[in-house]
C-alpha cells in the first residue's frame, strides 16, 4: 500500500483510535516511528523535527504555545525504514542532539560545504546494537531531490544557511517517520515526563549525599550494553570516590524530556562540585521500563560546557556561607574558643599555625591575656574556588587593653557533610 494511503487511512481512523495512536513509541506503519510532539513544560524551547515521509525539516518552538517556527524541504536516505547498520542507506529514527558545526575539508558536492552532526548512535542504538556513523544535516552542492542521501538529512544550501543559525550544540533533532504536534498529551505521557523529571532530581540526591540509593536509578545489564565502560565498572568508581571525597555538591535545573520511539531522554544543566573539581555542562539520561513498568537509567551523555550554574550555586550557598562567617565572629568576639574552633576543619591552616589543636592553643594563651572585645566585619564576598568557596572581607578587631588593627581577613571555606568548615585562613594588614 502506498504511503500515502496509508496516511489517509490514518486520518479517517475514529477518534478514540487516533488518540490511542497519539504519542505512541513504536509504530507497525511503513514509515517507521511516528513523533507527537506535546505543548508541555518538559518539551524543549526549541526543537528540529524531521518528516522523513514528507521531506520536511520543522523548527517547533515554545514560548507557550508551541509553534511551528519555520519548515524546509529536505531529503533524507535512499532507504526506508530505521536505520540498522552501517551502509544500509536508512535514515535513523530516533531523538538526537546537534554535537557541532563543520565547516571546513568538506566535499563540496556531497555536503555542500556545511554540515552539523548529531550523537547517532546513541546509548538506546547501541543497546539495539545498531551500527553505522557520520549521520549529519548537512547541505548539498546542488538542488536536492528526495531520497538521495546515505542516511544524512541535506538541505538546499540557501536553507540551511537561514535554518543552521538555530542549530546549536545541544539542540534537540526528533527524526521520524512522521510528525506531527499534539497540544494535549495523554495522561499517561504527562505522568511519565512528570515522573522522569522527579526521577532526575532523585537522582541527583543520590549522588550528592553519597548514597548507594543512586545505582537503584540504573538497569545495570542495559547500561552495560549501551556504554563503553561495565555497570560494574562505574558502579566501583563511583564507589571509591564516595568513600575518597569528603563532600559532593550536585545541582540540576532546565529540565526537559522527550520520548523517542521505546525510550525516553532527559537533558539537563548539571553542575557537580567536589574536593577534586568542579564541573558543569549537560547531562543527558535515556531511560526505559524494565520488567516491572519501572522506567531505569539504560545510557548517560555528557558534553561538558559553560551553562552559568555557578552564579546558581554561588546564590544558593551564599546565604548558608554568610550565616557561618557571623556564627564564628560571634564565637571569636565573645572568647569562645569552643565554639570558635568548632568551625575550623582538623587540618586548618591559620599561618603559621597547623592543624585545629595547635589553633586551639594559642587561642587560648592569647585571650587569657587580653580578650577579644569588638570583631567586625565588612563587604563579605564569596567565590567558588577549587576545593570550596573563598570568603574575604573588611576585619576590624580591637581586644579588651586597647590594641586595635584593620585588615582583609580571606578564610577558605569546605563543606564537611553537616555545615561549612575552615580550611585555611589569611590576613594582611590595610594599607595605611
């Protein structure tokens, strides 16, 4: 049957029927995966959809509503259906993300001198055992015709120099065989994106504090399948560090979600902050049902970039960074050594002074001679720095006979699991 037909069939199938074939991952039809893609708070602003029965390329956007942005005629490969393996001329059918622009040692025949790549395969085509590479939206050295390509999606050059501006690393590419928009998911997709973006932030709890509660999000036999490393072996580096690392900070944020055909992906900015580093960048997380409906972890992608979580991470602890400083002023302007010591990590560094007892002691030889009577501080200022936060801010002391100086007293600051701690401390006089 033609395709065609079998798109009109569709069309006059009764109500109810449409709406069960709504969103629906795996489809028995000709023409492969068919995408619904919903007006919902988990769909990404922005998102390139491609038709490969209508050799189309849409850009939907969200702005609430969702709306078709702009649409070219593309072509796609010389075969139909998913792609399986390599050389088999099939356009895969899947959710993909843009890796980067190619601009140079291009054939200009065959890509027309642009060309931007995307994560085929992915985790869930690897566990498929899909094969197969260098799968590209690229354009042509010439007016492209249907079906032309070896698996690529081209574009005419004129088009893709106006569409490839929204192209950026990271962008979402639904390709299917059909597409289409649906302004009232099911109940159930709600629930499942809902849920996956819950699952995400669990995930991520998990992870900070540490816990082994984190490879309960993971399938481990799919996860091995999909990736270049075992279950097992991430599951014991993960370990380690767990053990190794005093601390591990990790936020999320910009959560969105879509369903591929028979998976799931969620994409997300990530920032992950420990002793031994700190990064940020983009998570992404393919998840699938196991036996028991409970959808798991089956592949992970990372791509490291400058996503701005920091000045997010620098907001949330500032208030908590801010109340520790004034807990331990108070405690050294009222002489209390316990409490004020209470705030200094074991191997703190006050020069030339090392480690907490020997703090402790000359503390106390000092303020049995002359206690301390006014402490203030001023212009606090806080940054993430490798290994914590540093604080440095205005100090005025003065003790109980009189002596008085004026200084910029810097303190490095870690998290040891309950609070913040000291780390190191530095003061040098002001300029007079």
């Amino acid at each position: 049957m033609h395709r065609s037909t079998i798109r009109t069939l569709h069309r006059l199938l009764p109500a109810a029927a449409l709406l069960l074939s709504l969103f629906c991952p795996l489809s028995a039809a000709a023409d492969g995966w068919r995408v619904r893609i919903p007006d919902d708070p988990g769909t990404p602003r922005r998102l390139v959809a491609v038709d490969k029965e209508d050799q189309k390329l849409h850009i939907y956007e969200r702005h609430s509503p969702l709306k078709l942005a702009a649409s070219y005629v593309c072509t796609t490969g010389q075969a139909a259906g998913d792609k399986q393996t390599a050389g088999d001329l099939k356009t895969p059918e899947g959710i993909y993300f843009v890796v980067n622009r190619l601009s140079a040692g291009l054939d200009m025949e065959m890509y027309g001198g642009i060309a931007y790549t995307l994560n085929y395969p992915n985790p869930v085509d690897k566990l498929r055992r899909k094969t197969g590479s260098g799968i590209w939206i690229h354009s042509k050295g010439h007016d492209i015709v249907p079906r032309e390509t070896k698996g690529c999606i081209a574009l005419n050059r004129a088009d893709i120099d106006r569409a490839g501006k929204l192209f950026a690393p990271g962008t979402a590419v639904a390709v299917a065989g059909d597409v289409g928009t649906d302004a009232s998911p099911s109940r159930e997709d709600k629930a499942t994106a809902r849920k996956l973006e819950d699952k995400v932030k669990g995930w991520a709890r998990a992870w900070g504090s540490r816990s082994p509660a984190m490879f309960d999000y993971y399938d481990a036999d799919a996860y091995t399948a999909a990736q270049d490393e075992s279950f097992a072996a991430f599951r014991g580096q993960k370990e380690r560090l767990f053990k190794q690392l005093a601390w591990i900070q990790t936020s999320v944020s910009d959560v969105q979600v879509m369903q591929g055909p028979g998976y799931w992906v969620t994409w997300f900015n990530q920032y992950y902050r420990a002793p031994n580093m700190t990064t940020e960048g983009i998570r992404r997380l393919y998840w699938q049902p196991d036996r028991k409906g409970e959808y798991r972890i089956v592949g992970m992608e990372w791509v490291p970039a400058d996503v701005g979580m920091e000045a997010n991470y620098l907001e949330t602890v500032s208030p908590q960074v801010t109340a520790f400083v004034e807990k331990w002023r108070k405690a050294w302007e009222r002489g209390d050594v316990k409490g004020y010591i209470a705030c200094y990590a074991n191997d703190a560094e006050q020069a030339p002074r090392k480690g907490a007892s020997s703090i402790r002691q000359q503390k106390q030889e000092l303020w049995r001679k002359a206690k301390p009577a006014r402490v203030q501080l001023k212009g606090l200022r806080i940054e993430a720095v490798a290994g914590g936060v540093r604080a440095d801010m205005t100090q005025d002391y003065r003790d109980a006979t009189g002596y008085s100086d004026r200084g910029v007293k810097t303190l490095l600051l870690r998290q040891d699991g309950q609070g913040w701690e000291i780390v190191k401390e530095e003061w040098s006089p002001a300029a007079r």
